[in-house]
C-alpha cells in the first residue's frame, strides 16, 4: 500500500502540473 502510495503522489503531482500548464497557455 505505502509503496502504491509513493507511486501516486508524484504522478498525481505531474497531473495537475500538466493541467495547470495548459491551462496557463489557453489564457494567455
């Protein structure tokens, strides 16, 4: 479970790094 949990964190991170980024580039 703990090591499924380290997997997740940073994929999750990657997520909404990627979703945020977009987003930025639709605004501007």
């Amino acid at each position: 479970m703990s090591a499924l949990y380290i997997t997740e964190i940073p994929k999750n991170r990657f997520l909404t790094h990627t979703r945020t980024h977009k987003h930025t580039k639709l605004t501007s």
